[in-house]
C-alpha cells in the first residue's frame, strides 16, 4: 500500500464523527481527499476546514443509498485525481426504537444508508481498483457481532456489512484481484449520530458505555489504509463483547435486559416528531464529538495499531517466565 501522504481516499460520511475525524487526520497525513456527505452545509465546513489548513480535498454531495450517486462520487475522484487508493464506507443513520414501533419504511431507510450504502460503494471502488489494487475499509460497529436492543435495523444493517465483507474477501482472493477489504468494528464512539437519530424513546438516545473518542477509529481507519487486515475492532468494550457472544451469548442476553434500555436513555426529552437526519440531513455545520466524554485511550486498540510493540511486550514477558521457571 502506499504511505498515506500519497494516497487518494474517498470518504462517505465526512461531514460529522467518525468519517470527519478520519478525513483530518488524513489530510495531516498528507492524503488527497475526496468526501462525500448528504448535508451540503457540513460537508463543506469540512471541506473548508481542511483546506484551511493546507490539505487537498474535494467535496461532493452524495446521498449513498443511491447507487447513481456513488458512481458519480467515484467517477469525480478519478477525474480530479486520477485513482483511487483507499475508499472509506462510513455513512451511517440510526432509529432508537423496538421493532415492533419500528415501520417498514423507517427499517429499510437504515439499511439502505448503512448496508446499502456500502454495498453500493464498495462497488464502486471496485470498478476502479480491481487492476490497479487498493483498500475498501468498511466501517461496521460491535452490532456486527452481537446486536443490540433498541436498534434492531441498525444492528441488521452493520450484521450485512460484516457479511458482505467477508465474502468478498475470499472472492477477491480467489482471483488475485489485488485489493484489501477491512471490517471496522468500534465499541460505543463520541459522535452526534445519537442526537441526529430519530427516536421513539421519548428521549435522546444516547451510548452504552464504556464511550470511546472518534479518533481512536479514525486512527485504525487510516492504518487499515496502509496495513490493511482482515477485521478489527476499536475499543476493548468491543472486543470483550465480541468475545461474549462466542463464549456466553446467553448471559449478554441478562445484561442487555437488565441495562439495555436504561443505558441508552439520557433525560433529555425529544418526541418522535423531532428533527433528525433519517431521511434528510439536518442543518448545521457538522461535528466530530456528541459530548458524551469519549475516552481517548484504549490500550486495547493502542496495541493494535503498535503491533510490534506488543509482539516484543509478549516476547519479554515469556522469556522472562522462562527465565524464572529455569531458576527453580
């Protein structure tokens, strides 16, 4: 893979959280942009703070859930820079609601966005990376593995995403096609997507902690870029319910019930008829952060993005076991 301060990355959902971490660290890095948000407003208060600061980006409307818009997004990053070397599917919307008040056309619009969406530009990627290589990293969530009450569509939709991906994957590899599909999956993130989603709690939605800061995906996003991998997830809360669910689904089960809904509600008041960004962006410039006091250090992830520094952790810890086991 190429060094980030040569690459061409598209990013879809680079007007708010996730997606606009990951589009300025890239920039900082040196990484030509091209991103991609519904909300014209924020897409270019991002553009403008990049730029800003000596980065080179392009921004282009694009709502993903539709395939046409997509193409157009890929096509626009060959004509203004020529390739495509990394290509980010982050777009995301959320309902907080149970199924059953959930409609069918409130559940097929998140798919569209966060399964569909994906789908739709990991085609896209792949018509122009399929000869010349590259990396489709595909943001998921924690929801891939094990679903969470409360956003049933949401967890179906990051479920897909993980599922595609992995079947592409060994396509891909079946035909020596030379480019890297990665899964994202963080634990709960710092970003506005639970004040923008729409909500029949009676209250803003909010996330279950332990909360991480954005930057911590935006930093295994941009090393999936260079050392791309099969799946990771962001967060030790997401690697230990990842390994739950494979061990003791059942008692995630218990925990969901007894703190699933209390752990989602804030006591902010906002009625089904608010404003939210399900079908059409809501107004305003963008932000990284939610305010929900995202930590900015996990060691979990700090070791998976410093590989060889825990390979050699490990190394001295064994040698020293052995070191004392021979003494005795």
């Amino acid at each position: 893979m190429r060094p980030l301060n040569e690459q061409v990355m598209v990013i879809t959902g680079a007007s708010s959280g996730i997606g606009r971490a990951t589009a300025r660290k890239a920039a900082a890095s040196g990484a030509r942009l091209v991103l991609a948000a519904r909300s014209v407003e924020a897409l270019t208060a991002t553009l403008q703070e990049i730029t800003g600061c000596g980065g080179q980006a392009v921004a282009v409307p694009t709502d993903v859930s539709d395939f046409a818009q997509v193409d157009a997004l890929g096509r626009h990053a060959i004509e203004q820079f020529g390739r495509i070397d990394t290509w980010v599917n982050n777009a995301g919307v959320a309902v907080y609601a149970e199924f059953a008040r959930t409609t069918p056309e409130e559940f097929r619009r998140v798919i569209d966005v966060n399964l569909m969406g994906e789908v739709y530009g990991t085609m896209v990627a792949l018509t122009h990376m399929r000869e010349a290589g590259g990396v489709i990293v595909n943001v998921a969530s924690i929801d891939a593995d094990r679903a969470m009450p409360l956003v049933s569509a949401y967890s179906a939709a990051k479920a897909g995403v993980r599922g595609f991906s992995e079947a592409l994957r060994v396509e891909l590899e079946h035909d020596g096609v030379p480019v890297h599909v990665e899964v994202i999956k963080p634990a709960s993130i710092d970003t506005p997507l639970f004040q923008h989603a729409e909500t029949k709690l009676g209250v803003v939605p909010k996330p279950i902690p332990p909360v991480y800061d954005p930057d911590l995906v935006a930093d295994t996003i941009l090393r999936a870029a260079t050392h791309p991998g099969r799946a990771v997830y962001v967060g030790g809360a997401a690697a230990g319910v990842g390994l739950m669910e494979k061990v003791a689904p059942r008692l995630l089960d218990v925990g969901f019930n007894l703190f699933g809904w209390s752990e989602q509600r804030t006591d902010v008041p906002k009625s089904p008829d608010a404003p939210n960004n399900l079908f059409a962006p809501e107004a305003g410039s963008g932000a990284i952060r939610g305010d929900w006091d995202g930590s900015a250090f996990s060691p979990y992830t700090w070791l998976k993005l410093h590989p060889n520094v825990g390979r050699a952790a490990l190394a001295v810890g064994v040698a020293g076991l052995a070191f004392s086991l021979a003494r005795r």
